[in-house]
C-alpha cells in the first residue's frame, strides 16, 4: 500500500515520462516464441501410422499458430509417394479419409536417411555445419517454449531411428541439459508415443521440462484402427485420442496442460499415459497448452512515438548519394522486362 | 639327444620372449596412440577462473561548476558527498560499478561557452566539440541559477552532458541528485544487471518487460520492413521504403555499425490478410482489435513474411493496409479508447502498425495507388526499434531528457546499450566456455580439434582483456573484445565436430577389440609365462650345477 503511494508520487513528478500511465510491469506469458521439433524415427510401408502421427500433430500446432520457420519437420519416410500407397500424394490419419495430413503447405525438414539420431541432437544442441540452412536449425532463445514430439519404435530406455541405430534415454538426457545450459530453452514440453515410451523420459535432469508419455515401461503402446484400402494401420492409439483433443482447441483456447494429461485414459489407450511434473515449475492446472501447442504472442500497446523532423530528399542526398531508382509515387508504374540471366560468352 | 632338445627349447623360448617383447613394447604403445582420441588440451583452469571473476564497470565523471557562489569548499564537499553517493547501495550481486569523480570550477574558456549559447541543447553540442567526449565520460554540468538556462529538473543532453541547477543550499542534497540520476538514468545500473543476470541464467524471478523485451546481443540483427497490401486491387498503397530508410533510420545503423552487422530489407506482400476478424463498432462505424485479440493476429501473417538467410535475430516491421471492408480498423486500449498511434509491439519479434487508407470513392478507377506517410511510419518503427534494442529509458527518476528527434539515439544511450551488452556478451561467453569445459571433461570421447582449441584460447584472452578494459573505463574497446569473446565461444560451443565420435560407447570398443585381441593374446602370454618358468628352472639347475 505504501509502496502504491510512492509510486503514485513519483509518477506525479515525473517531467518526460508523465506521457504513458504506470503500464504494468510483466507481459501475461514469459516466453516470447514457440518451437516445435516433430520427429517421426522409422521407415517401411507399415510404419505408416507412425507418419501419419506426426504429420497430424504437425498440421495441429500450425493450426494453433506456430508458423513453419519455427517447426523442424523430421520424417524417415515419404509414405505419400511410397509405391504401395493407392492414392499418391496424400498421407490420411483415418480410415474416412477425411482430412489428408499431407496438404498442401507441408514442409519437411530432415526427409528418409537425414533422419538419423545424430541429425536430431545436432538439431537440438545446435551444432550444425555451417552452411545449414535457417528452416533446418532450431533458433531458439532462452525465452523459447519448445514442443518436442516423437514417434516410432521404442524399448526400455531407447527409441529406434530408421531400423539401423537407437537413440537412448541417457543421450536425450544429455542434450536436453545441453539445452538448458546454452539457455536454449525457457520451457520443453515433451511428448512422445512409442512401445514403453515412460523410459524415455526418466532419465531426463534439466529443469522446466514436461513430458507426457503414451505408455508405462513394460506396456506397449497400440495402434488405433486399421483403413483396409490401404492395408495398414493408420494411426496410433494416444495420438489419435491427442489430436481428438487438440482439434478442439482454438488459438485463444483456456484449456490446461493437466487436462491434456487426462486424454486418453485406459480403457481406451489400452496403455497407461504417464506424466512426468517434477521437472516442470508451474503448476500443469495452470499452464495453458497454447504455450506449448500454439504460439500466443505477448503483445504491448504502443502509447508514445517518436518525434521526427520532416528529412526531405535534398537534406539525405546531400551528405550520401542518392537512392537512384526511386518507385513513383502514383500514378501509373512504368512497366519493364525482367532482367535476363546472363549468358555465358 | 638330451643336448639338442635342450637347445630346441631355448630357441622356443627366446623367439616366445621376442614375439612377447615385440607385443607388448611396439604393438600396444602402437595400438593406443593409433586409437587415441585427440584433444587439444584446454585451459580449464582458466576457464575456471573466469567463473570467479567478478565484473566491475568503471565510469568517469566529471563534474564542472558554472555557478558562482559556490567557492572551493562547497566544491569539496560535493565531491566527496558525490562519491558517497554513487559508493552508496552497490547492486547486489557478482557486478559492480566504479565511479571516478572529478570536481572542478569553470574555466574561462567555459564560461564564454555559456554565455553565446542560447539553449541548453546548444550548450550541450558545443561541450560536445570542445571536449571532444569520449564514450563512457560524463560532464555534469552546474548551471547558475542567475543563467538564462538554468533548467529546474536535472537534463540530459544528446551528448554525454547532464545538466544541473542547485536549488537548495544544501550540497548533501544535490549530491544525491546528481548520484542517483548518474546511477539510474546515465549509467543504468539496473538494466546492467538484468542484462547480466539473463545471460548468466539465473531465472528464479518473473521477468520483467524490459527484460522479455530486449533483442539479446548478438554480432549481427536482421531488420525487415514488409508492406501488407491487403486489398491490392482496390487499395495498392505506396511507400518510398528506400528513402525512409536512409533519411530516418540511418543515423541509427551508421552509429552501431561498428558494434553490430545491421542488414535491412524491405518487401511488400499482397493479398495477405489478417485472419482474426475484428470486431465492429456499429454506433461510430469501424472496427477495432482489443488486447486479448493482437496476440493471435501475429502469427498467420508471420507465416507469410519468409526468412533471412542468415542465423542472426530477426527484428519484423509491419505496414498493415486493412481491406475495404475492415476499414477504418483500429487497436482499442483496456480502457476502450482507440490507441493514438494505432501501433503495437511483441518481444523480441518487432512491431506492426495499422495504417488506416481512406477507401475510394465510387467513381474511382481502380486500384488507387496512394503513398504512405513514411515519416509517420518510422517514428513508429524507430521508436518501437529503441525499445527492443533498450535504448528507450523508462524509469521512474525524474529527469528531462533532450529529444533525441532524427538523431535517433543519444551518445549516452549508446554508452548504456553498449554497457549492457558487453557485460551480457561477457557473462554468456564465460557460461558457454564453461558448459563446454564441463561436457568434454564428462566425456572423454569427443574429438577437440585444433580449431576448437584454438578458438578456446581466444575467447579466455578475449574475456580477461574485456574485464579489463570494461574496468578501467575503456567502454568501447571492452565492448569489442567482448563481441571477439562471443564470436570465438559460440564457434568452439557450435563446432559440428564435437558430435563426430560420439556414437562409439565404451562398452561397444570391447566387443570390437576383445575377438581381435583374446586370440592373439592368450598363445602370446601363455608362451611368456612357459618362457618365464624356464628360466627360473635353468637358473635353478645351474644353481644346482655350481654347487
């Protein structure tokens, strides 16, 4: 209360800065971006479902919001243009067939053999050959929550990559922490459906870290149903019940991450989802899932401008030299050929 | 018979000692330093020494009395009331300041400075010239109160020359003043800091906006200015990019040039249109965006807007021309109100400004093509670009600052921004050398290449000069060496050849060696231990013999 005072007080005397009213000191979420890495591990027509999931997850955080410079897209195989695939082109995650997962704006990042358990740690600690390209390089800040989803299939302690290497519990763990010490990351959320997929994260120390899992150690996680025209299975039991989820959550959704821990119990999992908090800070009833699955932006009203004196042209061409090829300003734009590449001689 | 067998058997023995000896003194010393991981040894206890290190930033203050009743007493005594003030509640913490006073009268030479200067600003330029100031040196100047400039809040000029009028007799006060202003407003002790306590990590309190907002330091920002065309058809709106940029924000890149690679584009999109519908007020006729609605309209633009190709922070500006129907379109306040500037701000991503076109009349041939009022535009742009880059301050200490209009950024703004970024380059390059030294001490399999090493090296020596420099007051140099420190950690950190060996386990090396090795070694031992008790039995028979 004295406080308040003083501090209506010394806003009183203020000379400059009477202009904007005492704002409020704190933005509503503390992290500024959102990233997600999306990693489909195994290969082979019938892992189709295991595509199919992360395609669907995919197309589920780009609805929410975060765009697709900030998604790291890893898929081992390209099911849509697989031989097998009776309608080329698309990748469905339902026997109806109704929405296809392989649109029109899907973008791939690591693509069949760069998909390798070496590529997604470089990814994540960041240490790329220099001429990797932005979209293939996860930019984040230590003000960046990060959505981390695989799929594939796993084992006590382990998750296979491409049916030649593994990557295990111990070296996520690692570079999770590598993560956190090159501040990399404010917040993880990590996600994962695979065969005793728990493991995966017990090993994990790095702070502020949620994971969810689609079974316990011992359990294996299931498929959920299988489209006969194409004679696989198509998608996996908790992603299914997830995305089931998701599909009802809108950009400025209130929903919690506890109650996304609530999908999929059971009887219909046919699994046990197992949760991990202890490394998390906030309370999950609190954290709402677009810090995770979407990308809410923090946002400040801009009270002041700055003054600026009218700078005409003369006054900048005077000390450089003229910006030569000025646009008109209206009027009909002259129009002209484009510029030839030029020929070798 | 007997002798030859005998012989036979020492020729055994001796080629079993030779094969044992050739074994064990060639091919193991051989094998391990074939198989050997190199590592560049690293200066760990540098490294480690660095984390001890505790930053201290030296300041020069000088502070010149204009005023004439105060004789050479009252000068002592406010430097020494002056030192106190600025020794008073150091930051806590691994970071502190270090002030170097200096009080003296006028000369003659000064005076006649005051007197043919008309404003204080003018005073202010012309200290400026005079003193040639350099960066990280401030003037304090004492105005009289029978001057027709004296200034009843403290001033702060473009320069680095804060500008007082003593008031009260009292000196104790004004010391204060002239203390607290130095401490809050010149120098900022706070935002120093917060810039070092996020890149030290340390996140047990809610970040501030200062601190979410503020781009972290970086050797090089990508700044963008995109044109929303939203109704291309109808409303093809112009804007003279190119000469809003080199008229208005190039005071700003020329002067952080040397610190900082600044890349500016510009693009115009078309036919790109905000997702979020706004809602309408039907009484006055437009439509407007509450808080709760800005957040979400970000992101489906942004998805539109491509990247830089390069790695470095991207800093977005945007023109929205809203269609037709949306029009007249407006940003409303908590309170209701429609917001002046029609501007807003998202950390650390840039700033979009709604620019409000009037909708052709009927008869007019389509599209219309009318140009944007670009001075309009950048006092926007430019003054949201001095609050993500925390030029801007916005404390609570009273004090006038000096517009700083198309300069854009005062000198004393830029001492604070270098500063801080310094003292953040200095404390995330200790952390990364440090986390690095940490994983390459766990695991002994990772490859340090001569280039890692190296950059290892530089960066220490980089850093140690930089604490230096950054103490003894040389801001600029400290600043430059601290960027050197950046560059050459984040290189070693980030070197893709850390991860080359690192998918070869221990436990896998036995399963590789142990078949290659088990059948060559177990002959080659057993032999050498026959050949060992031979001896033993030969020397025992000719103690025998002797006897």
């Amino acid at each position: 209360m004295i406080f308040a005072i003083l501090l209506s007080l010394s806003t009183s005397v203020l000379t400059v800065n009477t202009a904007n009213p005492p704002v409020e000191e704190f933005f509503a979420s503390n992290h500024t971006n959102n990233w997600a890495v999306l990693v489909d591990a195994s290969r082979f027509w019938f892992n189709y479902r295991h595509v199919a999931n992360v395609l669907s997850i995919y197309r589920s955080v780009k609805r929410l919001g975060i765009p697709d410079s900030h998604i790291i897209l890893m898929v081992a195989d390209d099911m849509a243009c697989n031989p097998r695939n009776p309608r080329p082109a698309t990748v469905f995650n339902n026997a109806n067939q109704h929405i296809n997962v392989y649109g029109d704006d899907v973008e791939v990042d690591y693509r069949g053999y760069e998909v390798t358990v070496e590529n997604f740690i470089r990814v994540l600690t960041g240490r790329l050959s220099p001429s990797t390209p932005r979209s293939k390089r996860l930019l984040s800040d230590e003000r960046s929550n990060i959505l981390v989803y695989m799929t594939g299939h796993g084992g006590d302690g382990f998750l296979k990559f491409q049916d030649s290497e593994e990557i295990s519990s111990v070296e996520l763990a690692d570079a999770f922490q590598q993560m956190w010490q090159k501040r990399r990351y404010h917040e993880i959320f990590f996600m994962i459906d695979t065969c005793q997929a728990e493991s995966m994260f017990q090993k994990f120390y790095s702070p502020n870290i949620l994971a969810v899992a689609s079974s316990k150690v011992g359990e294996d996680s299931l498929s959920h149903h299988v489209d006969p025209a194409i004679g696989v299975y198509v998608i996996d039991r908790y992603t299914y019940y997830a995305l089931e989820f998701l599909e009802n959550v809108q950009p400025g959704s209130k929903k919690t991450m506890d109650q996304f821990f609530k999908v999929c119990p059971r009887i219909q999992c046919q699994s046990t989802v197992s949760v991990r908090t202890d490394l998390f800070q906030r309370d999950p009833k609190k954290t709402i899932i677009t810090d995770f699955f979407g990308s809410v932006r923090n946002v400040e009203l801009l009270t002041e401008t700055l003054n600026l004196q009218d700078s005409t042209a003369e006054l900048s061409c005077s000390k450089d030299k003229c910006p030569e090829d000025k646009p008109p300003k209206s009027g009909v734009q002259p129009l002209s050929y484009a510029k030839q590449f030029p020929m070798p001689n | 018979m007997v002798l030859l067998a005998e012989e036979d058997k020492t020729l055994h023995v001796y080629a079993a000692v030779g094969i044992g000896v050739v074994c064990l003194v060639i091919g193991v010393p051989l094998w391990w330093k074939t198989t050997d991981v190199y590592r560049v040894s690293l200066p760990y206890s540098d490294i480690d020494q660095l984390a001890q290190y505790k930053i201290q930033y030296g300041v020069d203050v000088t502070v010149i009395s204009f005023d004439e009743q105060m004789v050479d007493a009252d000068l002592a005594a406010l430097s020494k009331h002056l030192m106190d003030s600025l020794d008073r509640n150091p930051t806590p913490g691994d970071i502190s300041s270090r002030y170097r006073t200096n009080v003296k009268e006028k000369t003659t030479q000064e005076s006649s400075l005051l007197s043919s200067s008309t404003s204080v600003s003018d005073l202010d330029a012309k200290l400026n010239e005079v003193y040639k100031q350099d960066h990280n040196h401030y003037y304090v100047i004492l105005l009289p109160q029978t001057s027709q400039l004296k200034v009843k809040a403290p001033v702060i000029g473009l320069n680095r020359n804060i500008f007082f009028t003593k008031e009260e007799k009292d000196i104790k006060q004004l010391a204060d003043q002239i203390g607290q202003t130095l401490k809050e407003v010149v120098v900022r002790e706070r935002s120093v800091l917060k810039a070092y306590e996020a890149a030290k990590g340390s996140r047990d309190q809610k970040p501030d906006k200062e601190r979410m907002r503020t781009v972290r330091s970086h050797p090089g920002y990508d700044i963008t200015f995109t044109l929303v065309n939203s109704q291309p058809d109808i409303i093809d709106a112009q804007w003279d990019i190119q000469h809003a940029v080199h008229a208005y924000l190039e005071p700003l890149t020329k002067r952080l040039k040397k610190y900082a690679a600044i890349n500016v584009q510009s693009q115009v999109l078309y036919f790109t249109q905000m997702m979020t519908k706004p809602k309408t007020d039907k009484e006055k006729n437009e439509h407007y965006y509450t808080t709760k609605e800005l957040p979400l309209i970000i992101n489906p633009i942004e998805a539109n807007l491509g990247s830089p190709a390069s790695n470095n922070p991207e800093l977005n500006f945007l023109v929205y021309v809203p269609t037709r129907d949306e029009h007249p379109l407006h940003i409303r306040d908590d309170t209701g109100m429609n917001l002046a500037s029609n501007a807003f701000l998202s950390p650390r991503w840039g700033g979009i400004y709604i620019c409000n076109i009037p909708s052709p009349p009927q008869n007019a041939s389509l599209p219309v093509r009318p140009s944007i009022d670009m001075k309009k535009v950048m006092e926007i742009f430019l003054f949201q670009l001095r609050l993500l880059f925390n030029l801007l301050y916005q404390g609570s200490t009273s004090v006038d600052l000096i517009p700083v209009g198309n300069t854009v950024v005062a000198e004393w703004e830029l001492d604070g921004w270098l500063r801080s970024h310094c003292v953040e380059n200095l404390a995330t390059a200790t952390a990364t050398l440090q986390s690095l030294a940490q994983l390459l001490g766990q695991i002994s399999n990772i490859v340090i290449n001569d280039d890692i090493g190296q950059e290892v090296q530089s960066a220490v020596q980089s850093i140690k000069e930089s604490y230096q420099l950054l103490k003894e007051g040389f801001l600029e140099k400290a600043f430059l060496a601290s960027r050197e420190a950046i560059i050459s950690s984040e290189k070693a950190f980030f070197d893709p050849s850390l991860l080359e060996l690192l998918y070869f386990p221990e436990d896998q090396k036995f399963a590789i060696y142990i078949p290659l090795f088990l059948p060559i070694s177990f002959p080659v031992f057993s032999s050498l231990f026959k050949a060992f008790k031979w001896f033993r039995e030969t020397k025992g028979l000719t103690k025998a013999k002797q006897e």
